[in-house]
C-alpha cells in the first residue's frame, strides 16, 4: 500500500514509516500518530416491508445506494449521533428510545484518498412520516425499497451489504 505521507509532519525528515495505515512513526524524532478506526452510526428505516435508502450525492460511492447516518462527534453518544444525522440529512426529530440496536460492522470509507477505517454501528427505527431529502449535498434523493427486491450490488459500502444481507434478506435478526 502506497503511504500517504512522504515527510514527517513535526520534524520534516523523509525517515517514517506507515505501516498498513495504522501507526505513523518518525525514527527522527520520535512523532508517532495512530490512524485509529472512526465511529459511525447507520439507521435503517422500517416502514412495513420497506427499508429507506439514501442515494449517496458524494464520493466515496457516489450514486449508490447508503443508509442515513454518519460520524460520531467527540463527546456524542452513538443514538445521539443517529438522531442529529438524521435530522441533518432528512429534517426529521427522532428519539434515542426509538431506536433499535442491530449490529456493528467495519467499514472502509476513502475520502480524497486517505483510507478511513469506520466500525458501523446499526439501528433499526420504524418511521411512518413522510421524509424528505434535507442535506442535498450530500444526498441525491431517498428510496423506499420492500426488502424482496432489495439488490446489493446497488449498495455502496460492505458494512451496508453485509448487514441488509445478513439481517434482512437471510433474516437472522
Ligand atoms: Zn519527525
């Protein structure tokens, strides 16, 4: 794997290495810098036999389909994350309470070339209101899919693939 950084970042020297993207260290000086995992949140929408998709607007992934949520703040609690992502994304309140812990998965995420490591963590919610899409700059438009005509080829990231495969179409939820 290419590394993503030729020069030390406090001492400039060429003298680093990276190894797998996980630990940055400088033999010169000493620096040393962990690329650990982010945490995100992703919620899947419940309405009867239909889950809601978001149709990501940026990279990575552009044009596939995603599930609303997003990064975990500093200082935020993972239900509290879903509950300000969706607002952020749809306008829509929703509560912690409503929410339903599925699973976490890990997830790459590759943005303007540095490979984020993510570990998803998965609720489910049942949402009976009309949404629409709010943060458009990320978000192309939302679809209401029943889960038998569900294809995951058309999902972007694995942690999504992997948990609507695994928790709704195998049904081992
Ligand atoms: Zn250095």
């Amino acid at each position: 794997m290419q590394s993503i950084f030729t020069y030390c970042p406090h001492c400039g020297s060429k003298d680093i290495e990276f190894p797998n993207l996980v630990r940055f260290l400088c033999h010169q000086c000493g620096f040393t810098y962990y690329h650990n995992i982010a945490a995100a949140v992703a919620v899947i929408f419940r309405k009867k036999d239909q889950i809601l998709f978001t149709v990501r607007n940026i990279d990575p992934d552009k044009g596939k389909l995603d599930l609303p949520g997003g990064f975990i703040d500093p200082d935020e609690n993972a239900e509290s994350a879903v509950c300000r992502e969706v607002n952020e994304e749809l306008g829509i309140h929703i509560e912690p309470q409503q929410l339903r812990y599925i699973t976490t998965h890990p997830n790459n995420y590759l943005y303007k070339d540095i490979p984020y490591r993510t570990m998803d963590i998965f609720y489910e919610c049942d949402l009976d209101i009309p949404v629409s899409v709010r943060a458009q700059d990320e978000i192309k438009s939302l679809q209401w899919i029943p889960i038998s005509e569900i294809d995951l080829n058309k999902i972007g990231f694995i942690s999504v693939k992997t948990v609507i495969e695994k928790y709704y179409l195998n049904n081992e939820i």
